[in-house]
C-alpha cells in the first residue's frame, strides 16, 4: 500500500484510542490488520466496542480480530460469549477478558472446548456454521469445505474450561471500583483488567486527593475509567506538581478538574519534558498567555503532543505556500487540534487544494484544508455522489466547497434528509441550495424546518415572499426573531406561535 494510504488505516485506529505503540505492536503481532479496509475496521471496531462493550486497548492486544468476518465469525461468536453469561453466574469479568477476545478471533473451532460445561443453570442451544475457508498444505492450496456442527449445551456452572482464568483474583479491585468509585459491575470488570490491587491505600490517596482539588464524583469516575493506572500514583510525588504547574499559569481548580477529567492522559505525561516545554512554546508563539491557555482548554491533547514531529513542520508547510503568521496562529487557536497531525499528509492535501484555485492568503484557504483533512478521500467521493444524485454539475459542487467547505463535512444522510425537505417537500430548486450550502449544516429539525414551514405560512397568507436562503436559515435565532418577530407580531401572531413551539420541540 501507498504511504498514505498506510497514514489513513493508522488514523482510524488512533480514533478508536490506540496509541502509537500500540498500532507498532499491533502491526508487529499482526501485520496483516494494516491491509483491511477503514470501513471494515470502523464497522469491527464500533461492534465490539459499543455494542458488546469491549475494551478498544484489549482489542489492540488481538489486532487479528479486524481480519475476521464481521458477520459469520465476530458477530455470532461475541453473542453465543454474552448469552453464555446471561445464562449463567458467569462474572461479567470473563466477557471482557483477552481470552474472551482471543475466543472471538480464533480460526479453529473453539466452541467445542465449551462441551465440558457442567453445573445447573438452565440450558442452552446454539448453532454454528464455519464458513468456507482456504487452507495452505504442503504450499498446495485447497478449499476446505463448508462444516457446521451443533453445540448442546445442557448445564452450564460458574467456571468455564475453555477460559482458565478466575474473576476471583480481581474480586478486590471490582468490588472496590463498584463501592468507591460508582462503577457498574461490567465497567469494574473491564477496568479490572488494568489494574489489580489487593487494599486500598493507593486508590484511597488518588480519591482523596482529586476530591481535595476539586473534583467532583462523576469527574474522578471517568478520570479512573480512561486512566486507571492513575491508581498506583504517588499522588504527592508526580501528580501534585503538575496541578501546581497548571494552577500557576492561569487554570482555576473548576477548569482544570474538567480539563484533567476530560483528557487525564495529561496526568501521565512528564512535567518537565512534555507539559512545560510545551506550554513554553504556545506562550512564545502567541506572545501570550491568555491564548495560549484558550488553546489548551480547547484541545488539552496540545500539551502532550510532540511539537518537532507535527505542529511546528505543519506551521513551516503553511507559512512556506504563503499562508499568513495571522492565519496559521488563528488556528492554532481557535482548532489546535486541527495542526496536530503528519506533515506528510497535510502536504498532499495542501496541492489539492491550492489546485483549486483557492489563494493561500485567504482564511477560506485554510478552512478547505482542514475539511478534506477530516476525512478520507473515498469519503469526500461519496459525499460528491450525494451531491450529483441531487443534480449538482462537478462547476457546482466545486464552488458549493470553496464557498462553505464545511459542506463536505455533513454526514451523508443529514445531506439526503435535508435536500429532501427544501426540494421535495419545500419546492426549492437544487441549484439555489448549491449556491447557499451553507444551509446543509444546520439543525433540520431546530432551524431548517421550522423557519421553512414559517416563511411557507408567511408567502401564503401575502405577507412576505422574498426569502433569500441565507436569511432565512443562516442567520441566528435572535436576528431572525428581530427581523421578522418585530414585524410580524401584530400581523401574524400565532404563526409566530407555532415557530417558536416547532423551534422548541
């Protein structure tokens, strides 16, 4: 595969939390996750991660997983694995464990390792078919044939042969999450696999000391839950000098237990290498400390992130096509996070769109740079197919993303849901939304519908027939209110009545 295309599989999994060791290891172990498709990995991804409730990391342990066929091997599998413990004193600890994982992404048939199960609690049928697979032997290859077999399971007791693994070496730490910490059962499980303690002195001290600083329950909760070797710190020794640091700059205790709360991996990183040097050089490049700690509330992530590796080659890729010092510190700013990403690749996206005419000179220049960096190409394709399925020429959409590029940036959906209205329901003309896209990223049901039903009421009665887009559903709530409530109050009063309870639905 191409370098960037490499880039683009390497990002999908950094949006699903993994860090860049762990992809390292993930492509040592398995090399073979990097060939698989991004949708098919985001499909994997959001399957066992939202929906059964795995870990991201511990999928990272088991890279071979996003291989697998999401519909004949995860899929079944991960739900024979949940319905084995709804049925059973099962620990919800098993579900979430590696071996539990490594079950899911095995190539052999590892459910007739679950025929030894005994105990009394109620029985089980569950069906399995292998899919056709091709198997090398002796080089030669050959189709294996399709195999399914049926699994009986009659008893099911509260230890599992297959997984030799005992929730009851945890017991402390989950009981200690669920009581303390407020956690659900299943959450203390999950966790449980990254943190083991046997009494509670080390994550007494974390508690009472983030509750000295401020924190709220709910803050310390997800602090634990998205850090949770958190618990083994010398509170005094290593996170107490960096609270100092942050208090010393400008952050009040509220601000910085929602920063740390929100992004505690800033809790990991080193005072003295990373977070002051860091802040050191935010300060120097906006000759203020004000907009420097603006940024970091915006993208706390700036603070841990290494500067000779992303931010400041991207700044030297700006400022060399042209883009003003003004421009470039206005978005490091305002969307810090925007800047922080390979240098490689933004400067593949900066000839596309310097291919587009744009003048680099311009603030639009920028705001097309950073939406095609949002998202992948065969994405931005298929964002461009929406477009044309509504009778929008290539001259169209071209200038419809040079005029607003965050038109690129809706969801195909919310693009069909809201051509669907003004055209078919509303009777607007395709071309004349082309020309305003703006409008494609607004609320459908809180701004679009609302004012579209409250211009159509307004035309029918001869009150008012010159609606241009842009007025109409550009404008905020309070300058459309002005423009056409003051008018309107007298003339029409219930029908500013029904806007307002459509708008507040």
């Amino acid at each position: 595969m191409s370098k960037s295309t490499l880039e683009k599989k390497i990002d999908v999994y950094r949006r699903w939390g993994w860090s860049d060791q762990e992809i390292n290891e993930a492509f040592g172990r398995y090399p073979l996750c990097m060939t698989v498709s991004e949708e098919k990995t985001m499909a994997i991804m959001d399957f066992l991660v939202n929906k059964m409730g795995y870990s991201s990391t511990l999928i990272a342990k088991e890279p071979c997983l996003v291989t697998r066929s999401l519909e004949k091997r995860i899929i079944p599998r991960a739900v024979f694995a949940r319905e084995l413990i709804s049925q059973g004193p099962l620990s919800s600890f098993v579900r979430c464990s590696i071996q539990a994982i490594h079950v899911i992404g095995l190539r052999t048939k590892p459910l007739e390792g679950f025929g030894g199960l005994t105990g009394a609690a109620g029985e089980l049928q569950f069906s399995y078919s292998l899919p056709e697979r091709t198997s090398l032997l002796h080089g030669r290859q050959a189709m294996a044939s399709s195999q399914s077999f049926s699994l009986s399971i009659t008893k099911i007791s509260t230890t599992l042969r297959f997984f030799s693994i005992s929730s009851n070496e945890h017991s402390f730490t989950v009981s200690y999450l669920i009581n303390k910490c407020g956690f659900s059962p299943e959450s203390a499980s999950r966790t449980s696999n990254y943190v083991h303690f046997e009494t509670p002195e080390k994550p007494d001290s974390l508690i009472i000391f983030l509750e000295n600083h401020g924190f709220s329950k709910t803050q310390i909760k997800n602090l634990i839950k998205r850090q949770p070797k958190l618990l083994y710190s010398d509170t005094e020794k290593t996170l107490l000098p960096k609270l100092e640091f942050l208090y010393s700059i400008g952050f009040s205790r509220p601000e910085l237990a929602k920063l740390l709360s929100d992004y505690p991996t800033l809790l990991r990183a080193s005072l003295e290498k990373r977070i002051i040097p860091s802040f050191n050089l935010l300060r120097n490049l906006f000759q203020s400390d004000d907009k420097a700690i603006k940024s970091i509330k915006r993208f706390a992530g700036i603070l841990v992130s290494d500067f000779e590796k992303n931010l400041l080659p991207n700044m030297n890729i700006l400022r060399g096509i042209g883009v003003p010092e003004s421009n470039i510190l206005l978005q490091l700013h305002r969307k810090p996070r925007t800047l922080m990403f390979n240098p490689v690749r933004l400067e593949e996206i900066v000839e596309e769109v310097k291919r587009m005419g744009i003048d680099t000179s311009r603030k639009k220049f920028l705001d097309v740079v950073f939406a095609m960096k949002s998202m992948t190409k065969s994405t931005l394709e298929k964002k461009i197919d929406v477009y044309k399925r509504w009778g929008w020429s290539d001259q169209e959409i071209h200038e419809a993303f040079r005029r607003y590029p965050l038109c690129m940036t809706v969801s195909e959906d919310k693009i069909m849901a809201i051509m669907d209205f003004l055209v078919n329901k509303m009777g607007y003309s395709s071309t004349l939304v082309a020309k305003q896209s703006s409008v494609l990223s607004r609320s459908l049901e809180k701004r679009i519908v609302p004012r579209a039903l409250f211009a159509q009421e307004l035309s029918s009665k001869g009150l008012f027939n010159d609606f241009k887009l842009s007025v109409l559903f550009d404008t905020s709530e309070k300058t459309f209110n002005k423009m056409f409530g003051d008018c309107f109050v007298k003339k029409a009063p219930e029908l500013l009545k029904l806007y307002k309870e459509n708008v507040e639905k």
